[in-house]
C-alpha cells in the first residue's frame, strides 16, 4: 500500500515536471491586467485603423498567427487555394502588418478575457461599425470567435509582456456571408 502511495506521488511529480511552467519558475506570470491590456491592444490592431508603432510594441518580432478560419476565407472555401489548411496565416510581425495595415478596421467587441501565467484565452463577436468608419465586413450574420494568445515577458516594454503567437478560429461560415452577401451599405 505504501509503495503504491509513493509510486503515486512520484507519478505525480513525474506529470507536473513533464509540463513545467517556463514563466511561472522564472518568477514572470501574466497578471489579469497585463492580461486586459494585450487582449485590447490586438483588438485595437484588428479594429482600428492600423497602428503599426503599436503592433512593434504588443507583437515580437517572429509572431506567428495560426488561423485556418482566415486561411479558408482567403481560399473562398476552395481546395489548393493559397492559404493551405494548418499553415500559419502570418510567419513573422513583419508579415502581420504588410497584410493587416492593407486592411479596412473590422469591428468587433470582446466578451470574455481568461489568462494563467502565459497565455491569454479571448472570445469575440462581431458588431455594428462606428458611424463613417471604413469597414472590412457588413455584418448582417453575427460571427463570434476564440483568440488564444501565447506571450512572452517583455521588460522595458510598453507592456510587460508580447504576443508571441495567435491561434484564432471564429464562424468564418457567417463571415463569408458577410463578405460576399452584404444587402445594404453602412452610412
Ligand atoms: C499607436 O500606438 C502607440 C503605441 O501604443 C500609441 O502611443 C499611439 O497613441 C497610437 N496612435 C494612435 C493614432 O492611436
């Protein structure tokens, strides 16, 4: 019984050392508001006109945007278009900027912030344009979506920590709609 108890805990110690938690050992954990101001800042980047001073301070340099909802839009939902299903959509911040600074804002508003000590879990839904702000969808069919966000520390920065990738999937069967079958113009 005794030896079953420690084959137990040993078991134990041999999961949570398998799965070690980089930042939190090195004294680094995402706090709720750390957590707060980077959701915002990549909203600000999808929702506003495009700040590149501000996607250089929230994003590293080789930021990676996984999202086969964006890479299935770009192939209008066709097999062998450019975007191959499980390939990142963008390699690098670089990358991130050249596409979404040619890019009409996209409004949306979020519903949920999670965070643990290095990501970040955001859920989103589409809503209404500002008036006479430029937007990229007409949203007649509702979209909602997940953003979960891995960072890193980023001492000195304008915020303590950076997005080091994003993997975001959302409705993008509602989204098409809103793409190609807008009824009325947004005045
Ligand atoms: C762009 O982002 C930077 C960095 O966060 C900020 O200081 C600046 O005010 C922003 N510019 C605009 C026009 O919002």
């Amino acid at each position: 019984m005794r030896g079953l108890i420690l084959a137990a805990v040993s078991l134990l110690t041999l999961v949570a050392s398998a799965r070690p938690n980089q930042l939190e050992t090195r004294g680094h954990c995402l706090t709720n508001d750390d957590a707060y101001a980077l959701a915002n800042a990549f909203k600000d980047l999808i929702n506003l006109p495009f700040n590149r001073t501000l996607a250089k301070a929230a994003l590293v340099p080789s930021f990676k945007d996984y999202s086969d909802s964006v890479n299935e839009l770009i192939n209008a939902g066709c097999p062998n278009g450019p975007a191959p299903l499980t390939a990142p959509t963008f390699t690098s911040r670089a990358a991130f900027i050249a596409g979404q600074s040619g890019q009409s804002p996209i409004p949306f508003e979020i519903l949920n912030i999670w965070n643990n000590c290095e990501e970040l879990t955001v859920r989103w839904r589409s809503s209404q344009p500002a008036k006479g702000v430029p937007t990229e969808v007409f949203p007649e069919e509702v979209v909602t979506g997940i953003l979960a966000i891995e960072v890193v520390p980023n001492p000195g920065g304008e915020f303590a920590f950076q997005i080091q990738t994003v993997f975001s999937e959302f409705n993008s069967g509602a989204w098409l709609y809103d793409l190609v079958c807008p009824s009325r113009a947004v005045t």
